[in-house]
C-alpha cells in the first residue's frame, strides 16, 4: 500500500495535471500535515456521495476524483445492459466552485464511454435534477453540489432511476466498481473530450413540465388569487440555484415577491453570508433587514442547491422570527392535511413520512387527523423508499414528508426535498390565513395550545483530521452501553439503535425495528420526546437532537436544561 507521499509525488509528476493544479501541489510541499489530509485516504464514498473540499488530492474535490467516481458509475450502468446506458444519465450542478467543471468532467466520461448524458445549460436545484431523471426516465442522475456547506466545499451525488438518492444496496454495487479504478489518475477512466459534442442540453421543455407538476400542487387558488397582491414576502436565493424556480412559481401563483439584490448574484464565495443555510438567522438577516423596510409578512431563504427553505415570520409583537425546521414542517403538514379535510380530498390510505429525528409535534397532527406517520432515518432517499414502497405500487397516497433540517416534499414528482415546491405551498398557507384574519405564527401558537408545547433543538460536536468518521461512530458507540431508567428528570421509555434496529423497552424486553439501519442511537422520553445522537452524514459533526413536550414553553425550556445538563455529565458528550 502506498504512503501519502508517494502518492502526492504521483499527482506532483502525472501529465494529466495543469501548470495550476501542479502549482497548488508544490505550495504544500513542506507541509507534511496538509500532505497526509490531501492525500492519506480516498474522499470517501457514501449514500450521501461525495462532499469535500475543493482542491488537489485524493481526498479532495477536484476533477480527477470527479472522473474517477463517474468511470464507476459508468461501468455499473454498462453492467446493467444496453438499455440502461441508451437511457442515459442527466447532470446538473449549483453554484459553487467547480461545480460546472465538475458537470462538464462528469458529462464526458459518461459520453467517453458511450452512455448518453444530458447536461443543464445553466445552474438547476436538486428537485429539478430528481424530477429530470424521472422526467427523462434516464438510469441515473449526477447533482453537482454541496448543499449548505461552507464555501470551501463541493459535493458529487447520484440518484437512481426513480429520481432519489441511490439506495445504500445500490451505492454499495456502485462502491465496488469505484474502487476497482485504484486512483483518480488511473488510465482506466476514460475521458475524450473529442466526445463531448455528443453531450445533450437538457431539453427546456422539462423545466416547462415541472412547473405545471407543482403548480398542480396548489391547494388554496381562491384564498392565494384574493390574498397574494397583498400579502409582502421577501425572498433571497442566497447566491444559489433557487432563484429562477422560486420566483417563477410563485409569480405563476400570483404571489409578488421582493427579492434581495446583493444575494441574486452567483457567487461561489457567498460573500454576504458566513455559511450558505437558510436554517439560521444570520444566513436572513439581509431578507429580514429588507422585509423590515418594505413592512412585509414573511421572508423566504433558500441554500445554493434549493433543496431546503429556511423561513422567519413576524410574531405576536410583531418582530421577525426563524421558524426551525420542525415548525415549518409541521405547520406545512397541519395546513396540507387541514385543507384535504375542508376540500373533501383526505385520503383514507394517506400516508406521511418524517425522518426520526424530526419532531415529535408531527405525530400528534397526524393522529389527529387520522393518518399515519412513517419514522425513517435521517436523509431524504429513505422518505424517498417509502413513496416508491407504498404510492407508485398505489397501495397507499403519499401526502407529504419532512426532516428538522429545512427539507419538505409534496407531490411524487421528485424524491428529493423540493425547496420550491415548499415555498410556494407556504406562501399559500400565508394566503389561506391572511383571508381568515390570521397569520402562520398565530397558527403555530394555536397548535402549541392544542398538542402541547414541543421543544426541538440540535446541537453538534465538531470532530477534525482524517479519522474524524472514525472517532464519532466510536462515541456513538460508547452510547450503546448507556442505558439510564431517566435523564433529567423524565423516564426512558426505550432505547433504540438503529444500527442494530433493536429497541429495549425500560422492561428490558427487547423488539425489532422496522427501517434501514442507521449508526444512531435514540433514547425515547415519557410525554413522546426523545435524545438522538448520530454522526453528520455530510460534515465531520456528531449530532445530538432534543425534543421535550410540557404544558408551556417556560416548563419545556427547564425540562430541556435539565435533560441536557444530565445527559452531557453522564455521557461525556457536551456540544460546540
């Protein structure tokens, strides 16, 4: 096996690389722990795909880790016969460093190996790709992308045919073929670009087909046409891909909308921002600042690959709020299953979809409306499983699915999260309440009232160097000898690990998990709260959620001291 130096001596002597990439190399010449970050392991392949830093090496974003990903994908669509490489792979890509070189590397692999590709002219969200792929019916799709990381960061991910994520048996068929090319340099990757004439534009006619597809979606055009000239929102795309569908749809609906000037701009740097997640407030201070000036009643914010939606709405007094994920999430699913019900459109066998992460809010809405509510582990290709599980073999309609990290989808025309189709479902909702003299936040307060007040927060605890993986499924690890009969305060009803798919009840007897493993552990708290920890899937961060419910707030924010304090004493994990 090779050291890290005779690798970078292999990249710092190859011919593949340009005079600047070579450059790059030798100004960490004699920076041995830069050395070894870059080049002492492969970036490695998950359900996720790829993410990493921009930059020469092996365990970096670049172009020839790109390729050699894409050469794998490659020969695993070969192996799946002719029809699957006539069918083709679509690529699109954000706005990010790269991330069109990317696109375009990845494009003429495909097409160097004889597999149709189709490439979007211009940058185009991950629910555009998703609903592209099934649009198309190709047997792939590439989205070049990092979502909400920082600006240093880039990302290669793939979906399967049905247009989600690549299945974790699937990726692990695909990760065989990956490895088998033992370098990102490997003459094994074959790459003419005297083929690239052979690269398809995407066809426009697929963005005209996926605004009709959500604009179908709609489920208050009466209150939306009489309250939408009226109503003030402000939006930002954040530098990213968002602004062009965002603001298409909700102009198609009738919705004006006030966009932020300095963040339509794509800039690769997010220069306005710290970090590019429409989850915090920092991230919307421009939007909030604008929709201060303008009086507006809600401000919309969404990541560079506009798979998320962050949101702040004005509250009682009148301020600017950031709604959680959690909140958005539930007032979209008691809004979607309200207007069902009133709309006589409820479908008995309806059925909704949260990751178990997600707040516990979302079940009390969905029993009280009569339907069910799937848990599945954190990411979206699982919520994704269950559409294609239950909806495409018409046993059961999916409604609608959620994760605390700003991610909704309504419709089965993506199986991603679809940050537009969400913005234009909540601008109606603020529609639908405006012209029944009331607002989302007063909304949001009415379903405290009725369910009891749920406290959601996620923390994390930042890991660094090349075994941070490794050292945070350790931690998790630890957890599963850690069994308490209460923290802080409130009974543990169960424990669950998710790696295992075990659950112990405080009895001790112990009963299966019906999902896909996940390296989690879940601690279940009386009064239907929980504690979750899991290692970040994307970033070198080990997550830690909370949700605790009480009568108020002021009772739920002393139940979550507590729980925490106890928890970080005895586990020894206390967050950044």
């Amino acid at each position: 096996m090779k050291t890290y130096k005779e690798i970078y001596k292999e990249w710092c002597d190859s011919p593949l690389l340009g005079g600047g990439e070579k450059s790059e190399l030798f100004s960490i010449e004699d920076n041995e722990k830069e050395k070894e970050y870059r080049f002492g392991k492969d970036l490695e392949f998950g359900t996720a795909g790829m993410r990493g830093i921009v930059g020469m090496g092996t365990n970096m974003m670049n172009v020839y880790t790109v390729r050699r990903a894409t050469q794998g994908l490659a020969d695993y669509i070969k192996s799946l016969g002719k029809t699957a490489a006539l069918r083709g792979v679509v690529i699109s890509y954000d706005t990010r460093h790269m991330s069109y070189e990317f696109a375009y590397a990845a494009a003429v692999v495909l097409v160097s190996n004889g597999i149709k590709a189709y490439l979007f002219r211009d940058v185009h969200p991950v629910p555009m790709l998703s609903f592209a792929v099934r649009r198309l019916k190709t047997a792939a799709g590439i989205m070049i992308t990092a979502s909400h990381n920082p600006k240093e960061y880039n990302g290669y991910k793939i979906y399967g045919e049905d247009g989600a994520q690549m299945s974790p048996e699937d990726t692990a068929r695909l990760l065989r073929f990956i490895e088998a090319i033992e370098s990102p340099l490997s003459d094994k990757i074959v790459y003419d670009e005297r083929r690239e004439k052979r690269i398809i534009y995407t066809p426009k006619s697929v963005d005209r087909s996926y605004y009709r597809t959500i604009k179908g979606l709609r489920l208050s055009p009466k209150e939306t046409k009489q309250a939408g000239k009226t109503i003030k929102l402000v939006y930002t795309p954040v530098h990213g891909s968002g602004y062009v569908p965002v603001t298409t749809i909700l102009k198609k609906i009738g919705i004006n909308v006030a966009l932020v000037p300095e963040q339509i701009v794509k800039d690769p740097d997010f220069s306005t921002v710290k970090v590019p997640n429409p989850e915090y407030m920092e991230t919307l201070t421009l939007a909030i600042k604008m929709a201060d000036f303008k009086q507006a009643d809600v401000v919309f914010g969404t990541d560079p690959d506009c798979d998320r939606l962050g949101v702040a709405v004005r509250d009682g007094s009148g301020e600017f709020t950031v709604l959680s994920g959690n909140q958005t999430g539930s007032l979209l699913l008691d809004y979607i299953l309200l207007r069902l019900k009133e709309t006589g459109r409820a479908d008995k066998n309806g059925f909704a979809v949260k990751s178990f992460v997600t707040t516990s809010l979302a079940k009390r809405i969905a029993d009280d409306y009569g339907v069910e509510l799937f848990d599945v582990p954190v990411g979206f290709k699982y919520i994704g499983e269950k559409i294609k599980q239950y909806d495409d073999t018409g046993k059961r309609k999916f409604i609608f699915g959620f994760e605390e990290s700003c991610g909704y989808l309504r419709g089965t025309h993506c199986r991603d999260k679809d940050a537009v189709v969400a913005s234009m479902l909540f601008a109606e909702m603020v529609c639908y309440y405006n012209c029944r003299g009331k607002s989302v936040y007063s909304r949001l307060m009415e379903l405290y009232g009725k369910y009891g007040f749920v406290l959601d927060r996620s923390e994390s605890v930042l890991y660094g160097g090349l075994n941070a993986m490794r050292d945070m499924s350790e931690a998790v690890e630890k957890l599963r000898a850690f069994s308490p009969a209460s923290i802080g305060g409130v009974k543990v009803e169960g424990v669950r690990d998710y790696l295992s798919l075990k659950r112990t009840g405080a009895d001790g007897t112990v009963s299966d998990i019906d999902c896909s493993p996940s390296n989690a552990v879940y601690y279940e708290l009386e009064g239907g709260g929980f504690i979750c920890v899991r290692p970040s899937g994307t970033e070198p961060k080990l997550k830690i959620y909370y949700s605790v419910a009480a009568e108020n707030e002021a009772r739920a924010e002393q139940l979550l001291k507590n729980v925490k304090a106890e928890f970080a004493l005895k586990t020894g994990i206390v967050s950044a």
